[in-house]
C-alpha cells in the first residue's frame, strides 16, 4: 500500500519503517474523491436573495435605534407578549418574514425570504438587550 510520507520524523529515522495508516490522515481520502463539477446557481441564487434580506436587517437595525420603538419592543417582551413583539416588527415595512425570540439578555431575529420556492438563505441576527 502507498502511504503519505510521515512529516514528523527525520527521514533516516527507524520509526519510517513502520508507516503510519492512511487513516490518520484524513486529508489523503479527499485526494482520491471524485466530486461531481461545480454548479454555481444555487450559491448564485442564495446571495442575490441574501441581498433583500440583508437590507430587511438593516431597516431593522436602523428602526431598533429609536428609543421609543426600542422601548415598546423591550417592555412587551418583558410581559411576554409576544403578538405585540411580533405586530411592532411588521409595522416596519419589512419585507421578508421575520421571526422573533428572546431571552432576558438577548433577542434573535431571523429573517427568511418571502417566496416559498427561495427557501434558499436566512439571516439571523441576534441582539443584546440586558445584561
């Protein structure tokens, strides 16, 4: 069997004598894999659509820095009521489906596309809020 050279002992060593199994090297099978050509449209599709979603994130962001809308979100999530978390999020204007969580310390918001079929990506952006 034709293994890799060991690289952690001098090449007149002894310990040459007793070769170290392809195993250990996981990086060895990956050089005799034969993987199918590449397809760029998926990965395409996703960062156009990571586009929309991303500037979702920035409306967000940019609406969470008003103290009074930063405010209402804050003391609904602390009663947990999270309609009302959920409502003050859509008034934004926001396009794509948010999805809002949070915790005492943090809140995560994850942003999917609208569409159905361009089930492709999702930002999730997470907060800090408390201590």
């Amino acid at each position: 069997m034709n293994y890799p050279p060991s690289y952690y002992t001098h090449p007149n060593s002894p310990y040459d004598r007793y070769p170290i199994p392809a195993a250990y090297y996981p990086a060895y099978w990956a050089w005799h894999r034969d993987f199918p050509p590449v397809d760029t449209k998926v990965l395409s599709h996703s960062a156009a659509t990571s586009q929309t979603l991303l500037r979702d994130a920035s409306l967000l962001i940019r609406k969470l820095e008003d103290p009074a809308i930063a405010g209402q979100l804050m003391s609904n999530a602390q009663n947990g009521n999270q309609k009302e978390v959920d409502r003050i999020i859509h008034t934004f204007g926001i396009e794509s489906i948010i999805l809002t969580k949070f915790t005492p310390s943090v809140v995560h918001f994850t942003i999917d596309p609208r569409v159905p079929e361009k089930q492709c990506c999702e930002i999730v952006l997470s907060l800090k809020w408390g201590k």
